[in-house]
C-alpha cells in the first residue's frame, strides 16, 4: 500500500541493528538505509527487505529479487544463501523486528501523539470517528487510522484495510506530526495485534468496545481471539506514558478483561452496568436517536445522540471514556456527541423522497446484524427487509447465525453476494439458509444490485429497509475481478429510477 517512502533522512544499517536483537548478523552493516519494504515488488534502491513468514507463501522465497530490485539489507528468521554485498540479518521473529525496525526508521512519532487504539469486535468505527470529532470540537488537532481512511491533518487516504503493516503506521504516524497534528485515533484489528503491527506503539489510551464472533477461521477459537485483543492492554503503560485501559463492562469479555487488570495502567470501564466507572442512566430510545445522562469522573452531563441505537450510546459513552482520560471536558464533548451524525456507512440512512426509510450499514457479524436489526425494530411497526450475504473466504461458522439472526428480527431477508473472492456465491448463500426456519420470509438472489433492487421494490409506505455487509466499501471482490460497488450509491440510484418506488 503505502510502503517504499523514502525517510527525510538515511538511517544506517547498524543503527537500526541496536534496536532489534539479531540472532546474527553476515555481510556490511554501514549501508544507508533509504525505505523499508516486506513485498518485494515494492523494493527500491537502498531498501531494507524483510522477509515474513506467511501462512501460505514465505517471504524467504522473495529475497533475490529484493537484492536484484536494489535492497542492501535482509532481515529474516532463517539463512538464506545470497550475496556477501548485502547484509543478512537473522531473527528470532521477523515481525517483531519490522515493527521495531520501523519505529525507529521514523524516530518512534507515537511518543510525540496523545494516541488512542480501539479494538472490538464491533464499534470500532463509529468510535474512532465519535473521538475524532470529540477532539476536534476541544481545539485539538487529530489523526484517524482506521476501515474507512486514513486522515493526515487536511489529507485522506481511502483506507485498504482496518489497521496497516507497521511501516504503513509508523509513517502514517509520522505524516500527521508533519501536518500539525497532536492526537490520533486508530482502530486496531485482532490481525494487527497477532501480528505485531502495534508492537512499539506507545498508545495513552486503549478502548475495549466488545467481543463477539467474527474472525474465527483466523484465530481458530474465542480464547485465542480474546488473547489477540487482550494483547493491546497487556502493554499499556510499559513504554514511556501513563496509559488508561477503557473497557465496555455490559460484555462478558469486557468484564473478564476489566479483572485481569495491568500494572501499568489506569482501569476506566464504561456502560449502563451499575459498577461502570462512566455510566449510563435515565436512557431513552426514539426514532430521532437516544438521550441519556453520563455519570463520571470528570463530572455528570446529558447527552443527545441523532445517530440510532443502543449499540452508538455504547459506543459514545466509550468516545467519552477515551476523551475524558485524555483531559477533555465533559460539557464540550456532549455537545460534540450531539452534532455527530454518522460514521461512513454506519447505519447511514439514504435520503430519497420515498415513503420508506433505507439504511447501510456495516453489519457482518451476528452481534452487530442483531443489534441493527434489533434498533430498527423499535423504529417501526411496519416491516423491516433485509439484504445481506457473507465474504467469502472467511470466517464460516458465522453464516447460519447471522441467517437466523435476520430470519428471527426481519419481516423479509434477501439474501445476495457480498465480496465472494473465491468461493462459489450460491454455496455462501445456502450455507446462511441453512440457519433459517424452513418457513422463513427469504429469497435468494446472487447479484447483489438485483437484490438492493427487490428489496427496494418489495417496500411499502412506512417499511424499513436495512442494506447490510459492507458499508462503506466502494468495491466488490470476486475470484478473478474486483468490480465498483458501493451500496449507498447503488440504493440512491434505485430509488430515483422506477425500480425504487414503493408499492402503495
């Protein structure tokens, strides 16, 4: 994605050596080191080549061409034969060393940030922008790292997966202080965490939104999972700030979370929970969005939310949690909760002179299915259609869960593709069909566009219709093509056409 940059500044090869631990080291060590690469197509002049370990293809395999490409240095776990030009670099562990590695080619940007990590299963999103807004409205100047962009100061960068390689975040780090920034907030996967992205970050904050399904085909079972995430806060604190784990106590792997506890950091649990150090109460649920009255250290508030749901007052009582330990004031920031209207495909309704509401949203686990349904649910006494289907390629015990989820909470699901890459779609859709009644309000329809459409056309005066799975994403994966698809512009479309009135 983003690597092959070239540094303001060279760094040499045996400066970098004093912050890893090599096992050993063969060849020159007093090259200059121009740019960090781990695929070696993107090896320029200069680069230092780090060769991972992969699941399926190893990055040994890759080394002579990154010599051939111009690389005077390569790190990797194992001897690999090469030429005595170039330093080879052994480890112990190849992603620990890129992730040191890379601190320290950008002169470690995370210690100069008030740096916030949240991970989850589910929220992420909503909550990385919550804070972001948070922080803006406190005068402050915030980065964002997450599924949707990256955001350096006034520049974007449309994000191509949830938490980047190391060097990707180190740079992307080190690009906001260039841009007058001094915060950030970023959204740190359970992949990024197994595989050592963070490791050297120096985060002041960590959020623990929830834990629920998703993942597994990676992890193999919730404890490896759980391990994964609790990670993030077993290294608070033992770098150079005083750090604040912030965890949702209304999850059962919150809790279990918030008594393991860690010695280098401040404990802040948030929720409706009565034992919530930042709590809840007096919530109210509507049509227009909830209010609720926050009880916390830094004082008690009321906050208007306009965006829909139980799961957003989680959410914002966690961008609450964050921004209060960072010094923000209680006031200013419900205020800036009362303003903030979506994130990026994330319950984002589709305006349309229609006599029915659309909305898109992310949902692609069975929790956070339910717990749009289940708002949507409260919003109407008409009835609520569905479209969603499942990657493929991912986790699969998930399927006939979200299935019966969606026949359970939805008057009419439809069934479509959502980025099948290779497997075969229809499978993917019999395989969510299998968790549904026999006698459950269901179609099936694979392209995906044909399904927004006939739920778009099966929608009365009153109805809601939920387009679910992928959010803000611009494109569709199959097995051999990537295609332009985004949900939000397709439903717009349909509902200016004919295929988007309703039947009244």
């Amino acid at each position: 994605m983003i690597l092959g940059h070239l540094c303001d500044e060279a760094m040499r090869i045996e400066t970098l050596l004093q912050v890893i631990q090599p096992l050993t080291v063969r060849g020159p060590q007093s090259a200059d080191i121009l740019s960090i690469a781990m695929d070696s197509r993107r090896v320029k002049p200069g680069a230092l080549f780090v060769a991972l370990p992969g699941r399926k293809v190893d990055g040994d395999r890759f080394v002579d061409e990154a010599v051939a490409r111009g690389a005077v240095a390569i790190v990797s776990q194992h001897g690999v034969k090469m030429r005595n030009d170039v330093a080879l670099v052994i480890v112990e562990d190849a992603r620990r060393a890129l992730a040191e590695i890379a601190c320290a080619f950008y002169d470690h940007p995370s210690s100069r940030l008030d740096l916030v990590g949240v991970t989850g299963t589910n929220g992420k999103t909503t909550t990385t922008f919550m804070l972001r807004d948070l922080l803006r409205a406190s005068g402050r100047h915030p980065g964002l790292i997450g599924t949707v962009m990256y955001e350096m100061g006034t520049r974007r960068i449309l994000a191509d997966r949830t938490t980047p390689e190391a060097p990707d975040i180190q740079f992307l780090l080190d690009q906001m202080l260039q841009a007058g920034c001094d915060s950030a907030v970023m959204e740190v996967s359970s992949h990024a965490l197994d595989q050592k992205r963070v490791w050297g970050v120096d985060f002041n904050v960590a959020v623990f939104t929830n834990l629920t399904q998703d993942h597994l085909d990676y992890h193999e079972s919730f404890e490896r999972y759980f391990a994964a995430k609790a990670s993030l806060f077993r290294g608070l604190g033992q770098m150079q700030k005083a750090a604040t784990a912030v965890i949702n106590l209304d999850d059962p792997w919150g809790q279990r979370l918030a008594s393991i506890g860690g010695s280098g950091s401040e404990c802040v649990t948030y929720g409706v929970h009565p034992a919530a150090v930042v709590r809840a109460s007096d919530l109210e649920v509507g049509i227009d969005g909830s209010t609720f009255r926050v009880d916390s250290p830094w004082g008690r508030v009321q906050v208007k939310l306009h965006v829909l749901g139980r799961f957003n007052v989680s959410n914002a009582l966690a961008a609450f949690s964050a921004g209060g330990a960072l010094g923000l004031d209680p006031e200013t920031m419900a205020t800036a909760l009362a303003g903030f209207e979506s994130a990026p495909g994330r319950l984002e309704e589709i305006r349309s002179p229609r006599p029915f509401r659309v909305f898109v949203d992310y949902a692609h686990t069975e929790d956070a299915l339910c717990n749009v349904l289940t708002t949507l649910r409260e919003l109407t006494g008409r009835r609520l259609i569905v479209v969603f289907g499942c990657g493929g390629d991912r986790d699969r015990a998930k399927r006939p869960l979200m299935g019966e989820a969606a026949a359970r909470l939805a008057d009419l699901t439809v069934l479509t593709s959502d980025n099948p890459r290779s497997e075969d779609p229809e499978t993917i859709l019999k395989e969510i069909r299998s968790g549904m009644p026999a006698q459950a309000a269901v179609e099936m329809i694979v392209d995906r566009e044909a399904a927004i459409a006939r739920a778009l056309d099966q929608a009365d005066s009153g109805d809601l219709v939920l387009i679910a799975g992928k959010g803000h994403e611009s494109c569709q994966i199959f097995a051999h093509n990537v295609i332009p698809f985004d949900d939000r512009e397709v439903a717009r479309r349909l509902l200016e056409s004919r295929g988007g009135h309703a039947r009244i």
